[in-house]
C-alpha cells in the first residue's frame, strides 16, 4: 500500500522515516521533505480560518504521476505523511484516513514511553512493526 | 553526480521548435506593446547598451497617448533584449507576441562602421518582417549632427537604409526619452489603426486565424462549414479583444473575449476557448492587481538571492504599493471584470483546454505561470502551488529551458514561501547544469545555483549554526547536498571549496554518516585537501558570498580536555599577609570599591598557572576512522594574554580507544588566559576545534588565571631518602634518619635555584603533628643563616642545617606503676623515714663504674615493690611483661619542612610557591625512666632522687647522671640510681603560690628537677649519644615536701653551738644537751598556728622507729610550743635541754606543724589552705650518739 511514511517533528525534522525500497530512500526523502511546504501552508490556513479545527487528515497534499503524497498534522505539530502509489486507484480517502489513525496511535504508545525523550529519532520496534503493517 | 539526476532529465530532446517558452511572462504582458531592444555592432560597451536600455524601460513602460477620439489611454509597452522569431508566429493566437518594435544601439568611428550598422539594423528588420510595425535606430558616433534624425557630416547612411536613425555624438542622449515616446506612440496609431480595421471589418469574411501547429489540422476541412465559419468569428472576436487589451481598450477588450468565450464554445474550440479565458484574466488581472505589472527595470533572478519567505514579501508588498482596488470598485467605475477567485477557475479551464493540444504545452506552461504569479498575488499559495504542480508533467525540452523553467519555478515558490520546494526545484537547475546531455557542462553556475539551495534545506554554511543543538533540516538530504556542492566545487577547479565543504560534512553531519560514509569522505578529503590545504579562514567567492571556516573537530573525537594544575610544588601560592581592616563586619554583600559583581564563571578553573612555566592539558582523543590518523601540529587555542604553545603530533592507530595526548605551553604574560580549543592538523586539514563546537565538553572555554614568574627551586637533602613516604602535596624530597630517645643529628638541606629568576624570599617552617612545643624541640634550624645567603640567583645554591632531636617522654606514665600514684603516701612517707637509714650509705659507698646484675636491681626492685604493698609475684610480672614489650617501641615522628619561596614579580604580586621535604625521624627508645621517688640528702638544700632506669636499647649504655657520677648498663638492663637534687628554692614556688593549686605546685617541682638533672647517656661501640630529661615526672605531696625547700628555716643549736647537718653529735651519759630551735619564716605572709616539737626517736633501722624513751631520756622543758602567729621573716625560738640516760644512739624528730584550721574554717588565705595541716620537718634528723664516758 503505502511505498513511505514519515514522521517529522514540530521543527520540521524528521523524527522517522521509512519506505519500502531503501535503495530510493533519498528520492522520497525530498518528497516528503518538499511536502512540508504544503503542510505548513495548509496549517496557516488552519488556524487562520477555523482555530479548534479538529481535522488533523490534511488530505492530498500533491500527487505525480507515480505517488500520490498525503499529509496528517496532529495537534501539538506532529506531521505525518503516507506516500502512496498512483497506480493504486483502490484506495480511497477513508483507507488513508485509517492508515493515519493507526499511525498516530502508534505515535502516541512511543511517546508514551517514559524512556522517550520527545524531539528524539523514534526507535521504537513496535513503531516499527505497525509502520510496516502501513506498509504491507 | 551525473548519475543522480533524475528521470525528468533523461527524456530525450524533442523535435519543438514552436516555440520558446517565455516564462517571464504575466498577465499584464497581455496588454502590453512588445519591443525588441538590440545593440548592434561590436563597438559598443554593454554598459552603454544598458544604462540606454534601462532609460527607455523607464519612460517607455507606461505611456498615455491621446487616441482619435481625444481620449486618454495608458498603453503598457513590454521590453525585451531577445526574441525568438519562433515566437511571433503565435502572434495571430495571442497578439502581444507579436514582435511591433525595434530598437538597435551602434557605435560607429568611421563610415564603414556606420554601414555595418545600418546593414546589421536592416538585418533584424528583415528577420522579424512579419510583424514588425517600425523601428529606431540609435547611434552615437565621433560628433554629433545638426539635425538629429540625420548623420553627421562627413557620414552617410547607404542608399537601402530607410530607418529613421537617432545620431548623436556621445553615449548622453540628451532627448532620447522624448524621442522613444514618439516612437511608441507611432507603434500605438498604428496598433489602434489595425484594430479599428478589425472593428469595420465584417466577421463573416474574417479568415481563419491559426495557431502554427493548426495548419495542418485544417487541410481537407471544410472552411465553410457553419461551424468553420463560427469558428472564424469566435477567433477573430478574441483576436479584436487582444488588439483592445493592447491598445488600452480593457471594457472592450473584456468584452469580445466573453463574447469569443460565448461563440467558441459553441463550437468546441478548446484552444481558442482558452486564449479567450486567458484573455478575460488578463484583463481582470490589469484591473485588480495593477500592480503586479513589473516595475522596471526588472532584476531577473533578484529574489532567489534573498532568504526571506514568501509571507514576508506579501506583508512589505502590501505597505508599500497603494492598495490594490477592490472588485467592487472596478466593477463600478467602470466595466464588468472577473470576481478573483473566478480568474484561477478561468485559468485553470484554460490550462485543462490548451492541456488537450499537445502542442501548445508551452502555452500552457505560460499559462501555469501567469496563473501562479496571480495566485500569489491574491495570496492563496495552495492554488498558486497547484498551478506550479501542473509544471512537473514535463515536456521533453532542451537543458537550457530546463534550467530556466526550474529557476522560474525557483522563484516562484520562494515567492510562496514554498523555500523547500525552490530549493529542489534550484538543485534540479544546477543539475540540469551539468547533466550528460548538456553538451557544455557549466559546475560554475551548477555550484552557484546549489549554493543558493542551501537556505531552503536548512543548511548552514556556518557550522556554527550546525550544532546539534539548533540543526534542522533533513540529514540524508543535507548531506547529498553537501557532497554535490563538493563535486561540483572540484569540478570547476575549487579545490579549496571542496575541501571545505567536505570538512563541513565531517563536522556537522558526522553523527548521520554511516561507518562507510564517514570513511569515504576522509578518505576524499585527504585527496582533496592534498591539492590545498584547508585552513580555518573564510572564503570569499566571486559572487561575494562568504564561506565560514570549517573545522574537523570530530576527527580525532576528543573525550576529554582537561586543565592540569601545575606539580603540587610549583604551585603559586598566595602569601598571607595581614588582613585589611574592612570594618567590624566579616561579611559583607557590599562590594567596596567596585561595582562589578564578581561573576564567577564555572569554567573558570580554580588554580593558577605560572608565566614561563610550562602549563599542560590534557586530552584524550578517539580514532574513529578504521585507517590510522596523524594528527601534527597540535597546539592549544588561547585568548587573553601572550601563550606559546608547544606543537605535538600524535598518530592514532584505527578505531583506536582512547589516547591520551597532552598539550603544553607557556604563558608569557601574567593575567587572564583563556583556552578557546585547540587546533589540529589532519586529513590535510587545518581545524580550530573550539571546545564550543565539540560535542560533550563541560565547558565551552577555560579560564585561567595566570601568575606572574616565580622563581624554581630544587631541594636536596644530605640524608638518605625514605622508602616511601606519605604522598601528599607539594614534596619534593625526603630524608629519614633514626634517633634514639634523647639523640640529636644535623641533616644539611641545599637549596638551587634552578628557574630563571633570583630567589628573593624563603620562610621554613615544619608541619608535623607533633604539638608545637615538641616539634620546637624535635627540629631546629637557624633562620638567620639563611637569610644572609639571599637573594638566590638562579643556578646558585644555599644550604641550611636542620638540627633533629629525638624528643622523648623518658618517664613511662604511672599508669602502669599506678600504685605509687595512687597511694603515694604510705611507700613515700615509709622510704623517707626508713631510706636514709640504707640508702645514703648504699649511694655514698663507691658504685661509680661497677655493673650491676640485672638479679641485684631485679631484688632490689622487688624489695621495692614488696615494700610498696604489692606481692613479689605481681613485681616479677610487671617485669616480665616488660621484656615482653618494650613500653616504647619505636615511633616515627614525620614532619614537613616547608620550604616556602618566591622572588621577581610573582613576589611582588603576592605569590610563592612551596616545596616541602618530608622527613621522617624513627625514635628508638634510649633510657626509660620507669619509677622514682625522693630521698632526703645529706644537705638540707638537697634532696636524692631515686630513678629506676632502664636500657631499651640492646647495646651497652654508659649513663652519665650526675656530675661525675656513671653507670654501665647492659642491653635491656634496668637499674636504680640517685642523683642529688637541690630542692626546689621558694621563689620558684611563688611564682606558683598565685594560683595555688598543688598541680601547679607539683609541676613546677617536676620542671624544676628536670632542669637540674639531665641523664647522659652513650651507647658503646656506637657513636651514639643522648641526653634524657625527667621531665614527665609525677611528684606527691610527700615528695613535694621533699623536693621544695622548706618555707621554714631552721636553725638549731646544740649546746650553743649552731649545729650542721653534717656535724657528728656525740655527747656523754648523762650530760645535758641543751638544743635550741630557732624557725624563721622564709615565706612572705604569716604563718599561723603552729606548733613546734621536738621529739626523741631511736632508729632500729629496720623501719622500726621507737620514740617511747621515757626510761632513756629526759627532757627539760616543754617538748611541744605553739606559736600561733609567725609573721613573714618573722623568727621564734625556743629551747630546752635533754639529759640522756642510756647511751646509744638518738635522733631528734624537730618538726612543725600547722594545725588544722578547723576552729577557723572562713580562713581562706590560700597559702594557710596549703599549709594547713602540713608537718615541716628538720632534716635530716640530727643523730646523735650518746656514749658513756668511761
């Protein structure tokens, strides 16, 4: 399903990231880096128009011709972001709605952890796992 | 890094010469009437070309003409400095591409010049032919002429040159702003000419107007067809709408578009659709957004330059152009115009619609642009975003337009604020720079233009601004980057850029490099650096940017970096003086004098450092590559006052642990010195390793303070060293030496100065844990000798004699012989009566030089101890227990010399420095003292006193006791001995008497007899020799009687005649002795209550005394008178006479007594309490011997 997922932090670095194909890692690195200009910009637009908006699913935030790059900002700045591939047509909003929830919950058992310093990488091997059940 | 491009840029080159895209392109270019601008010829200075250019931009830009109606319109006129004539063949599509102008700049000296000139100026007239409305020529040459549209005398134009020229005699131009509106206004008639033909023209025999691509597509087609001729309308109403919007028509020009839109959608013209919608945008554009016109002259590429976001430039935009009018008030005032949001809707159809012809892809990416930079101006960034989104389908295109249709974007989206989506559409740029199918690859413009992405990824030329700390920004991303930027500054022939950038990536990217990564880029940094050197300077590139200095600080790692205090002995060491009166206060939070609180940084270490000694750090560094590291030339970073450091190299084997590495270094100067880092050599490379930029360091900076120069000095000792000796401070040496108890020994201490200044001061003192009275007596030295030896210049020396003496307590505590201390009475008052008897005699016989058996001393002790009550058995196991264990074992006595010193200007500033030799003295016991007591003497001005000596020592001791008087001792041997005493004199008790306590009293008596009696003793067959004092010794009150003189003095008669003591008495049966007691008071207040006695004893010298002598004597007179006052150097005297009846021996018990103040008791004269109760005894007792006459 999803070829890339991302964690980054409030000040935009990325806490993690993971894609299927590590050879191509930096390509989707500049994806997703590139992606948190539109992230910021759709939370400027957030908090200017609607202050308790409870929607954290930023929807699509720019699709290619092979990946299609959606974004998710939780309420404390936390950006997710779910690269998938074009040709997958199946999926609809709600999946990666889903895939979202799921990881902000994992998100929320890592920070959890009382040993997580939060701003640190995550090095989490139950994040892991449930990143790569996004993934598969 | 060709490899890394990507696949955009891998598509083939197409077969496209439609057209160039012109991405420079807004809305307003819509309006505007487009001008070429050319120098010509080679004489002329682009300076020139531009500062013309840049006059007519300014004046030309925006004109207002009056039109045949006397109307004022305000015509826009765009300018460029190229053209492709590609490009005016979309003219019929959208008008404003349409070449209408020419401008040409020449230089010329001579007429063939001249004719160049015209010949290359008629050359561009022909090339853009077609479109062409007018042209100006403008050419300065040697001098001017009358009449400006023609050339100066001496010149002619050729006979085909038709242009109207501009000559004039230098690069002013004095009228050439007048002289362009004249011309623009001809393009303008002209324009509005041609439109008003339009106007008059009838639609229905309009002629199909075509995009280029089109001409084939309408072979074999019907042109007459309803639809065709619907078409033609439709195109030819939108192309009325073009000439209006350029002619400064806009309420017309709006208006064909909407009724082309109206007519073209009829009949499915998409192309032309889209023309239509972008022209009512560009209108609407004009209307509400006047100001998005570009302001001349433009700055291509100005606002990559800055780093400021895109929110920013809205907010500065929005104060400082007047406010754009608002819909309503377009709409009012004048005509209908689209609402804003509908312009994006209307250029999104029109995008989707050119999007279906696949030949007008650059319209569309013109489009996509023009539709972005009003969605930026309406300051919607997602829109404007999705617009650029669009640019990235791309279309196969050669290198250049690449380039510039990603610096386009470039700045576009920074213009958005977009900073990361610039910076990679930037890197596409430079990538594209140097991509495999650019045949002539530029790493210059490819480095400058990645040098311009480095904001947008977050990336910090500066490491400072790189520290953990604060980084951002994506590492993996970063460091491609930086890798590129290395490439490419090798390429273009930076080695010195190169070096830097890769000694960046090992400082601050360092934790995100794998093993690998970090092992290659040593590895190439080493190549690199080996064509130059990188150092920690800035550097300043061509463009004026300026590269911070990077530096290796994590090759080698450093773990540790401390500051090592100097050796303990050659620490300054402030020398007390004597504290300023600040007030009755201790404390106070008020600094006097200064204001500044004192700001006691933590990285402030709190011991000095010495100028001119050499001071060390030390460090300890990690090799975390797996290749060995030299590291040279390292030397310690400092501020502050003048530091030589000490160069050291060191080269650390791979993946090494921990090295320790010290640096040292010399402060020349006394102050403040602050230690910043250090600096390395390695890999090629020059690092300052500030302690700042060093990950896990305690402190960013030391600080020390620094003293001025103190003398050195090197001690030396005459004695043998210790073996060991108790490590402490400031010890420089040692010296040990064995005394016995009592023994005394010289020990020569040299001192050298051994540092480049003169020794000024030096102050012994011994610190030991002895008391200070023992330690007074244990070492002496003489100060004056010393002092008379300074100033010590350097390489000289001075020697002292340190005088060591055994001080020993040679009297055992009693705690052992505790019966005598405790029940002092009954043996002391038993031996003072029974002792003369048997010990005078026994000392008076001649002992001097006959060794004792250890069996007599042992008897005789024993018959001492029996007589003090204890068993024999108890004696003989003291005595064992005493061989068993010795009382004192050896004891070692260690004690400091402190040999403190200073000189030159570390003394004048208050410090010394201090070095100390430890001296160790093992005290072997000598002689021990291990009981006493007090016999009468055969003078009343002495008393004897009785020790028992011991040998502890294994060698035979000759013990000199008293003046001439010695004894041999075996090893191990104990004996008794006498040594006469005087008593202890009255004046020395008064002094005493103040206080009145019999500790006192005893104490003093003790001193007294210890100084008076020294045992001199030497140990045969050794050199060895001592003397041993009493002092220690415990005196009862019985003893004490003995020991002080009498406060009474006696003075007796016999038979008239003053009696002395050693006198012989003999006197016949029957006589009559008469004995007259005379008793003065030798003390200074009276005594009271006294009873005097005389009384007759016989002594059976065995301890038994008989005093009943009714039968044998007879006495006349009163044997018994009080006095009870005798006043202070007062004098009774009393007598009587006694007749014996028996002959033999007699003795006179003459005494004195102070009776108990008991009827008295508030008397509470100290000396009576003292005296109360006390008995004075005349002694010794006066014997006489009564002898029968016959």
């Amino acid at each position: 399903m999803a070829v890339c997922v991302a964690v980054i932090g409030k000040d935009n670095s990325p806490k993690y990231i993971k894609c299927v194909d590590e050879t191509n890692a930096l390509q989707f690195h500049y994806k997703v880096h590139t992606s948190i200009d539109i992230v910021e910009e759709k939370l400027n637009i957030g908090t200017k128009t609607v202050a308790d908006n409870k929607e954290l699913f930023l929807g699509m935030l720019y699709s290619t011709e092979e990946y299609k790059i959606f974004g998710y900002a939780t309420n404390t700045k936390i950006k997710f972001i779910i690269v998938l591939q074009s040709s997958n047509a199946t999926l609809r909003d709600n999946e990666v709605r889903m895939m979202f929830r799921k990881l902000h919950i994992a998100y929320a058992n890592v920070v959890s952890d009382p040993f997580y310093i939060p701003g640190d990488q995550i090095k989490s091997r139950a994040f892991d796992s449930a990143v790569s059940e996004i993934m598969s | 890094m060709r490899s890394a491009l990507s696949v955009i840029l891998s598509s083939p080159v197409p077969d496209n010469k439609m057209s160039h895209p012109d991405y420079e392109q807004t809305a307003h270019d819509h309006a505007t009437i487009l001008v070429l601008l050319k120098p010509v010829g080679t004489q002329i200075k682009p300076k020139t070309v531009d500062r013309l250019c840049e006059r007519i931009i300014k004046c030309g830009s925006r004109f207002t003409v009056t039109d045949s109606t006397n109307n004022q319109r305000e015509i826009l006129a765009r300018y460029v400095r190229d053209y492709p004539v590609e490009n005016t063949e979309w003219g019929d599509f959208q008008t404003h591409r349409r070449l209408l102008g020419l401008i040409t700049f020449g230089k010329y000296e001579n007429q063939t010049e001249l004719n160049e000139l015209c010949r290359l100026h008629e050359t561009f007239k022909v090339k853009y032919v077609q479109t062409l409305y007018d042209s100006r020529t403008i050419l300065i040459g040697p001098n001017a002429s009358e009449k400006l549209s023609e050339p100066p005398p001496g010149f002619t134009t050729p006979f085909n040159f038709k242009t109207t020229g501009f000559f004039y005699g230098d690069d002013l131009c004095p009228d050439l702003e007048a002289q362009i509106l004249e011309f623009l206004k001809g393009l303008f008639y002209v324009l509005d000419y041609k439109r008003l033909d339009r106007t008059r023209e009838k639609f229905d025999k309009v002629a199909l107007l075509k995009a280029p691509f089109e001409e084939k597509d309408f072979i074999g087609l019907d042109l007459e067809s309803r639809n065709n001729r619907k078409r033609c309308v439709g195109r030819a109403i939108k192309h009325l709408g073009d000439l209006s919007l350029q002619a400064g028509l806009y309420s017309d020009a709006f208006n064909n578009y909407t009724s082309a839109v109206v007519t073209l959608q009829g009949v499915n013209d998409w192309l032309w659709l889209g023309a239509a919608y972008e022209g009512q945008c560009a209108v609407s554009a004009i209307m509400l957004y006047p100001n998005l016109f570009r302001s001349p002259p433009l700055q291509r590429n100005s606002s990559l330059q800055e780093s400021s976001p895109g929110k920013q430039r809205r907010d500065s935009q929005a104060s400082t152009l007047p406010i754009s009018p608002t819909i309503d008030t377009v709409r009012t005032a004048k005509f209908q115009v689209l609402a804003p949001e509908d312009i994006s809707k209307r250029y999104r159809d029109a995008i989707v619609h050119y999007s279906k012809y696949q030949n007008a892809g650059i319209i569309e990416n013109e489009a996509s642009f023009k539709a972005s930079r009003i969605s930026i101006e309406q300051n919607c960034p997602l829109q404007a975003a999705a617009f650029l989104n669009n640019m990235f389908n791309s279309i196969p295109m050669p290198e250049k337009e690449k380039i510039d249709r990603f610096t386009t974007l470039a700045e576009l989206y920074t213009a958005l604020g977009f900073t990361r989506k610039a910076s990679f559409c930037l890197r596409h740029a430079a990538l594209h720079y140097v991509s495999q199918k650019n045949q002539n690859p530029d790493w210059q413009q490819c480095y400058n233009l990645l040098l311009q992405t480095t904001s947008g990824f977050k990336l910090s030329l500066d490491p400072a601004e790189m520290s953990p700390s604060n980084r951002r920004g994506w590492p993996s991303i970063q460091i491609q980057l930086l890798n590129e930027l290395e490439t490419a500054a090798n390429r273009m022939g930076n080695p010195a850029l190169a070096t830097r950038h890769l000694t960046f990536l090992l400082q601050t990217m360092y934790n995100y490099l794998s093993v690998n990564q970090r092992r290659d880029a040593a590895l190439q940094l080493q190549a690199v650096s080996q064509q130059c050197e990188g150092a920690p300077v800035p550097l300043v590139l061509d463009s004026g940017i300026v590269i911070p200095p990077a530096n290796l600080t994590n090759i080698p790692r450093t773990k540790s970096f401390v500051l090592k205090n100097l050796q303990p002995h050659l620490q300054p060491q402030k020398i007390e003086r004597v504290k300023e009166d600040h007030g009755p206060f201790l404390f106070t939070p008020i600094n006097f004098g200064s204001l500044d609180r004192k700001t006691i940084s933590k990285s402030k270490v709190d011991y000095l450092w010495v100028d001119g000694d050499i001071c060390e750090v030390t460090m300890q560094l990690v090799n975390p590559l797996p290749f060995e590291l030299h590291v040279s030339n390292m030397r310690l970073l400092t501020n502050g006052v003048v530091f030589e450091s000490i160069p050291e190299s060191i080269s650390i084997p791979a993946e090494s642990g921990p090295i320790a590495v010290t640096l040292a270094g010399t402060p020349r100067e006394a102050g403040e010195l602050e230690i910043l880092g250090f600096s390395t050599h390695c890999l090629g490379v020059k690092s300052d390793c500030q302690l700042k930029h060093v990950d896990s360091m305690i402190h960013q900076l030391y600080t020390v303070e620094v003293v001025p120069q103190l003398p050195k000095i090197n001690v030396e000792t005459s004695l043998p060293r210790t073996a060991s000796f108790s490590s402490a401070d400031n010890i420089v040496t040692s010296a040990s030496i064995s005394l016995y108890g009592g023994e005394s020994a010289e020990c020569t201490i040299t001192i050298t100065n051994v540092g480049q200044v003169p020794v000024e001061m030096v102050d012994i003192s011994v610190q030991s844990t002895l008391d200070s009275l023992t330690k007074s007596k244990v070492f002496r030295w003489n100060e004056e000798d010393l002092q008379t030896q300074l100033p010590l210049q350097p390489q000289t020396s001075a020697s002292i004699t340190l005088y060591m003496h055994a001080a020993m307590d040679f009297v055992v505590p009693t705690s052992r012989h505790g019966s005598t201390g405790v029940y002092p009475s009954q043996p002391n008052s038993l031996l003072s009566h029974s002792g003369p008897s048997s010990l005078p005699s026994r000392l008076s016989s001649p002992s001097h030089h006959t060794k004792r058996q250890s069996e007599i001393t042992s008897s005789f002790r024993s018959a001492t101890n029996s007589s003090t009550g204890s068993s024999s058995g108890a004696g003989s196991s003291s005595r064992l227990s005493k061989l068993a264990a010795p009382l004192h074992a050896s004891n070692v006595v260690e004690g400091q010399l402190r040999i403190k010193y200073s000189g030159a200007a570390g003394f004048g500033a208050g410090y010394c420095r201090v070095s100390s030799v430890f001296i160790a003295i093992e005290m072997l016991p000598s002689v021990q003292i291990t009981g006493w007591d007090v016999l009468p003497a055969e003078l009343p001005t002495q008393f004897y006193l009785v020790l028992d000596v011991t040998n502890m020592t294994n060698h035979e001791m000759e013990l000199n006791y008293a003046t001439n008087k010695r004894i041999y001792m075996e090893g191990r041997e104990s004996c008794r001995i006498p040594i006469p005493v005087d008593r202890c004199p009255l004046n020395k008790q008064t002094l005493v008497n103040g206080s009145g306590n019999v500790d006192d009293l005893q104490k003093v008596c003790a001193e007294h007899i210890a100084s008076l009696t020294d045992l001199n003793w030497q140990l045969l067959g050794t050199e060895s020799k001592g003397q041993a004092n009493l002092t220690g010794l415990t005196l009862t009150q019985n003893m004490l009687d003995l020991v002080r003189m009498s406060p009474l003095q006696w003075e007796i008669t016999i038979n008239e005649k003053v009696f002395k003591s050693q006198d012989e008495l003999k006197c016949t049966l029957g006589d009559c002795v008469s004995v007259g007691v005379g008793v003065s008071n030798a003390l200074e207040n009276p005594l009271k209550n006294l009873t005097l006695s005389v009384n007759l004893y016989q002594d059976h010298h065995n301890g038994v005394h008989n005093y009943r002598l009714d039968s044998r004597v007879s006495i006349a007179g009163a044997n018994k008178v009080m006095l009870p006052t005798l006043q202070e150097s007062g004098r009774a005297y009393y007598e009587c006479r006694v007749v014996f009846l028996t002959i033999g021996q007699y003795k006179f018990d003459i005494q004195c007594t102070s009776r108990e103040p008991s009827l008295n008791p508030s008397v509470t004269f100290t000396e009576l309490s003292s005296n109360a109760g006390h008995t004075w005894r005349y002694t010794p007792p006066i014997e006489i011997k009564v002898v029968d006459d016959c």
